[in-house]
C-alpha cells in the first residue's frame, strides 16, 4: 500500500516537475555563495527566467535531458516496448525482468512499473517542452533565437507523445504548461486528435529550425523531417511520407556509413552521416542499457537475450553482415573463449565491453540513434510501395541500399506483399536494440501473426494498458479494454 501511495503521488506531481526544475536551475546559476547569503538577490522564479538566451537555452537542455532517462531510451524504457514486447527478446538470466519490470512475458497488467516508468517519464518531458513553448512566448529574448528553441520543445514534444499513441491509443493531450496541482484531471483525447498535434507541432518544427543543430545532440530540421515522415506513415498518409523522405535523400545530406557495425562503438558516436538524432551519453552520462546486454559471465545482468532460433541463418541470408555484429554464441574476451551460459547474446551496443576488455562497469558510453538515415531509406520504400500498390523503381533503390551495405544481393520482380513482407524483415535485421520492431509489427498489421511465439499473447496487447497508478490519480482517465 505504501508503494501505491508513492507512485499514486508521483502521478499528481510528475506534471509540476518544470516547476521544481526552473527552481533548482536558477539556484545553480546564482551560485553558491550567493545562495548562502541572507537574501537571496539572485533567485529566479519561473517567471523571471526566460530573460536571457542562457537561460532559454537551459532550459530547451532540461527538456533533453529527460530522453537519457533510464525510463526512456537509457535503458529498459523505449527498448522494453519496442524490443522487448516484440518477438526480438526473452528475459534473461537477471532476476529484476519479471513481469513488474518489462513487458517480456504477456503477463502484463496495468500495475506493470516498466509500463508505468516510461508513461510518466514521457508526460514529464511534454510538460517540460509546453513550459517552453509557453514561457518563451512572452519572453524579451531574441525571435530568432525564441523560434529556434520554440521549435525544438515542439520536436520533443512531438516524439513523446508518437511513442505513447501507438502504445497506449487515446491518450492525454496537453500543450499547455501544467504549472501547479490545479487541474490535472484530463481525460483522454482520440488517437486522431493526437496525431493532428503531433504533425502540426512537425510541420512547425520543420519550418522554423536550421538545417544544423544549434549544439551537439540538438535537433535540427532534417530531424523534424525524419520523424514527420515516420508519423505520415503511420497515420496512413504514405504519399505525404515518401515526398518529406525524397526531400531528405535528394538533399545529398546524409549518407549511409560503409561499415555497420562502425554506427554501435562509442568513438563514432558521432557519425552525422548516418545519425540523424540521438540521444546523447558518454563518460559523464553514461548509457545503462549495455547493462542489461553484456553477459552474466562479464558480472552483468544479461536481462536482454535474443530469441536463439529467430537470429540464426534461418533469420539472416548467408552473406548478411549485420549478423556477426548484432549476436554472438561464443566470442574472444580477454583473450579467452567466451561462451554465454544463455546461448546467445547481443554484441550490438555492447561491443565495447567484449572488445575493448571492460571487465568492470558495464554501463556504456554509445550514443542512442532515434533516427538514422537507414530508417529514411526504409521509409521511404515502404511509403512508394504502399502509395503505387507496387514497388517502384526508388523503392527498390532505397531498401537495395542497405542491403548492398549488408552484402546481399539486390532484388526486383517483387509483388507489393512480397516487397513489404522482405522490407518487414530487413527492419528486423537493421533496427534490433533500436525500439523498432514492436511499432513496424503494429504498422504492418502482423503483431497478431508475429507474436504467436508467446504463448500468452492476446489481441487485445496490441494497445498497452493504462498504468493503474495514473487512473487512480486521475478519475477522469479510462483503461483500454480487456485490462
């Protein structure tokens, strides 16, 4: 009762942590001895902090700051629902992935916590950029540097809540800052109604951003581009998709990288090329998800392990390349053999820790790709494939792209199913670890065929519950059916 009770008042107050952020900014930005002294001239409400472009900029890196977060892409978060409710990933030998932790098994419930982290984690980043969108609006800073920083909360705002109405359907829509305590029950809007707001919020955010970020690990407008396609297609509209990609390729901006494993080691984290947006980590702000990668044999949680019969031959053409870098059943570490007691394990994300000899310490330093340029050329194909009723000749071009990368040979001659049915699976190969699989499965209409390989899985999973934690703070809130 104790733990509802918490997580009960995590949900009233997750929608206030702007408030509490700006405050402990503006402590950090006057100083400690100036915080020591009587009066505390330098404090900064809410109110007076967008006054300069420091603190806008402060404030924009606040709403980042939250993608790191282990609940969302640092660690089980976004990986837990787009992989790990896939048929990408058994738990593995850790005794923390249970059903309260991960929605692995199709026990899951609306009392999941894993379900309940990234749900809260996600409205807190939409709270953060509406309190930008908001606050900025009447601040004395510049336009232009108002409309650059306007643009990216937009962006932000924009992935948070296309993650969260493909998981959950219908879910709260709110663009205004939620300040204070006073008016939190919301009940939720439709699907369509969300995705109006994502592509409105992309459309701005296209428009109004430069072509290069404004610092490392900031969006640009080639990102907004890249995710509104993703939306367009997932909302149906492929015309609207393969017109926004075909802008992205003929731009000559980006490029595929020639080796792909080169994209997972840490000191090419930056690889703009190819990396389109990412979230960002390195030795200050290290990535945990290797934790749950790397294998009980190197004294970490292996929690994440392949499903072995689906990431073999069976599974990868012969000559495919991606298969040596993405699992492993025996490897060289420390200049032994060394087999995982789990049969196979993922090289992919956790490559550093078996090749650089990292005994220690298994939390990584490799930047998270949102979106890559690979995901452009994929888009893409599916998008012409789907408008034409047959792939057309770019179609064709985009997905032989990745698969010469990969080494496999170039097809042509295929029907519209067997096109997508093909893409389908080279998404698979392509994106694994990545938080695709789950979301392409729901776009494709195959998570009912796909997820036949647990025994417990129902139609109904194809929306995610409701975490009851956030119906019991908010009256107004409905569960999806069957939870």
């Amino acid at each position: 009762m104790l733990l509802m009770n918490k997580i009960t008042l995590n949900m009233k107050t997750y929608l206030a942590y702007t408030f509490s952020f700006l405050v402990g900014l503006s402590l950090t930005l006057s100083g400690c001895n100036d915080f020591l002294e009587e009066e505390p001239r330098n404090f900064l409400s809410p109110d007076q902090f967008y006054q300069t472009p420091s603190q806008a900029t402060s404030a924009i890196i606040g709403v980042y700051d939250v993608l790191d977060n282990p609940d969302m892409y640092g660690q089980q978060g976004f990986i837990s629902a787009g992989d790990g409710a896939s048929d990408n990933l058994l738990g593995g030998a850790s005794t923390m992935v249970n059903k309260s932790q991960n929605p692995l098994t199709y026990e899951m419930d609306a009392g999941n916590t894993r379900i309940l982290d990234f749900y809260e984690a996600s409205y807190q980043l939409i709270n953060r950029a509406n309190a930008v969108v908001d606050r900025l609006a009447e601040s004395p800073v510049d336009d232009e540097i108002k409309q650059d920083i306007t643009a990216e909360a937009k962006f932000l705002r924009a992935l948070a809540y296309f993650n969260i109405v493909q998981m959950f359907g219908d879910v709260i829509l709110r663009t205004e800052e939620a300040a204070s305590l006073d008016n939190l029950d919301q009940p939720r809007s439709p699907a369509s109604d969300v995705y109006a707001q994502i592509i409105q919020d992309l459309q701005a955010a296209s428009s109004d951003l430069p072509n290069e970020p404004l610092g490392v690990g900031r969006a640009d407008a080639w990102a907004a581009r890249a995710l509104l396609a993703k939306v367009y297609l997932t909302a149906e509209q492929p015309n609207e998709a393969a017109q926004l990609t075909g802008e992205i390729i003929n731009s000559g901006e980006f490029s595929l990288v020639s080796e792909y494993n080169r994209l997972f080691r840490p000191e090419n984290s930056g690889l703009t090329e190819e990396i389109i947006f990412a979230v960002q980590y390195g030795p200050q702000r290290r990535n945990i998800l290797t934790d749950f990668l790397t294998v009980a044999e190197t004294s970490a949680y292996g929690a994440f392990e392949p499903i072995d019969n689906l990431f073999t031959n069976d599974l990868y053409e012969e000559s495919d390349l991606r298969r040596e870098y993405t699992v492993f059943d025996s490897i060289v570490w420390q200049g032994e053999w060394l087999v995982p007691a789990v049969g196979l394990s993922f090289l992919k994300f956790a490559e550093e820790h078996y090749i650089d000899g990292i005994p220690e310490g298994q939390s990584g330093t490799m930047n998270f790709p949102v979106l890559r340029y690979a995901d452009v050329l994929l888009v893409q194909a599916e998008a012409l494939a789907r408008a034409n009723g047959n792939p057309t000749t770019e179609a064709y071009d985009a997905l032989n792209q990745l698969r010469a990368r990969a080494g496999l040979p170039a097809v042509s001659g295929l029907s519209q199913e067997e096109f997508l049915d093909l893409l389908l699976r080279e998404r698979r190969l392509e994106f694994v670890l990545e938080g695709h699989r789950w979301f392409d499965l729901k776009r494709f209409g195959k998570l009912d065929e796909k997820m036949q390989v647990f025994e417990g899985w129902q139609s109904y999973f194809q929306l995610f519950p409701i975490p009851e934690a956030a119906i019991t703070a908010n009256p107004l809130l409905t569960q999806n059916d069957n939870y």
